[in-house]
C-alpha cells in the first residue's frame, strides 16, 4: 500500500537574507519529487509516496541559487499512488522529443506539469523549460494511457526532468538514459 505526505513551508527572513525565494524543491534522500521554479514565499504540496521510510528535504533557493533546506523523515502507510511513470524519446519527423508514458491505476484529476533541467541530477539550478505552464486542470481515467512530451528541447538527451500530476511525481527523470516511446 502507498502514501500521501503534505508538505507546508514558508521562506523565513533573516539578517542574512530579504525572505525572497527564486524557486523551492522536494527531495526524497538525493532524488527530486517536486519543483516550483516561481518566486513564491511559501508553498503547500500534497505529494504521493510508496510505503515506508521516506527522508523528504525541503530546499529554498534564492536568485543567487544560494540553498536554504529544512529535512523531515516521514513515514507512509496510506494509499496515495496513482500514476504509473514511462519516460522515453519520442520520435516524430526524425525529431527525438523528451517524453512521459502516464498510465494511472485510478482517476486523477490535477494540473500535469514538468519541469525540465540541464544535466541528469534535476538540478534547479539548471532549470530550462517548463511544460503546460498555463496550468490546466485534466482528467485521466482509471486503465487509460497517455504520451506528453516537451517541443523546444528536441534532439537534447543529456537533460532531466521532473512530471507531476496533482500529487503524484515521476521523480528525477535521466533522459540520457530514456528508451524509444512504444
């Protein structure tokens, strides 16, 4: 059985620092769940976990890139996970486009989103591109299937990226590593 966790925080000011946030990530132990690459102060993510110890670290990062993390363990036991994560290349037109196979188990209904990096690690310091940043709210069925991919990094493999549906996240995405798309 698997999990859900919110995850609640706010930028606090010190003597150090105006409180300003350039962007905010999740990790689970050194593999990124979430990105917000938006100036925001504070941030509330409701996240899908599998069952057992999680290590979750919360970072806010300035426009200078400069960290600020808090660490939290957490334990799940409850259900949460719905979407079965694919990724691949896409090909189209001779054109390799970084891509997500989604297949949820159950409905979900949330904003699909990625966020796409320079290098494999999904370094928020390296962020490129975003998809559906117009944040449309979808629905995917129970048993269905789904192919999304980004259009302006084409032919770019040494990129990552991080795809989130409501709560649920693929985690960090290696696209060096990726298989063609079925």
């Amino acid at each position: 059985m698997d999990g859900s966790a919110t995850i609640v925080a706010t930028a606090a000011q010190t003597a150090n620092t105006d409180g300003s946030v350039f962007s905010w990530a999740i990790y689970d132990g050194n593999n990124l769940l979430w990105v917000d690459e938006n100036p925001d102060t504070s941030i509330n993510v409701d996240l899908a976990l599998s069952q057992g110890l999680h290590s979750l670290r919360v970072v806010a990062y300035d426009d200078s890139f400069q960290p600020s993390t808090a660490t939290v363990s957490v334990s799940s036991t409850s259900s949460g996970q719905a979407i079965v994560w694919h990724a691949c290349l896409y090909t189209r037109g001779g054109v390799q486009y970084q891509a997500m196979q989604i297949s949820p188990t159950q409905t979900v209904t949330g904003v699909l989103q990625s966020q796409m990096f320079y290098g494999s690690n999904c370094s928020p310091t390296q962020w490129t591109d975003q998809l559906n940043d117009v944040g449309q709210t979808m629905t995917f069925g129970a048993g269905s299937g789904y192919l999304f991919w980004f259009i302006h990094r084409p032919d770019t493999p040494g990129v990552s990226a991080v795809w989130t549906m409501g709560n649920q996240s693929s985690g960090c995405v290696n696209y060096s590593t990726a298989p063609a798309c079925n």
